[in-house]
C-alpha cells in the first residue's frame, strides 16, 4: 500500500510512548540535555535543549554521547 500525504511521518505513524519512559531532562555540566538511562547506569544524550550556539560546536554534548553522573 502506499500512502501519499503532506503530514510527516511522526503524524501517520505515532511512537509508542513506552519508549520515553527512561528519558529525563538533567542538567549535565551547567547544559540542559534530555538523557535515556541504559541498564549500566549510564546515559545517553539524546537531545541538546541549549540556547547557547557554542554547546551546539561543543562534542562532549552530541546526541549519542555516553556520560555517567554521580550524586
């Protein structure tokens, strides 16, 4: 079957919400980013939700970058 609309693929074919039960906004390093926990007690940067354009140049914050914090 093929589908021809305008809407983005996200409005047709909706995500599951489970799978933003382990997302959670921190603050990592003075920077807002949204972080996926994994079974190890890591996590995973997901998202940037900076306003400053230099954390956007910044590697240590890119989605897919592992970080570890501590309490």
């Amino acid at each position: 079957m093929i589908l021809y609309t305008c809407m983005p693929q996200e409005m047709v074919y909706p995500t599951a919400s489970d799978e933003f039960l382990n997302q959670s906004i921190i603050t990592y390093k003075g920077v807002p980013v949204v972080v996926d926990k994994s079974e190890e007690g890591q996590y995973k940067i997901v998202r940037l939700l900076s306003t400053d354009p230099n954390d956007y140049l910044n590697g240590a914050y890119s989605p897919g970058t592992m970080i570890e914090l501590t309490f």
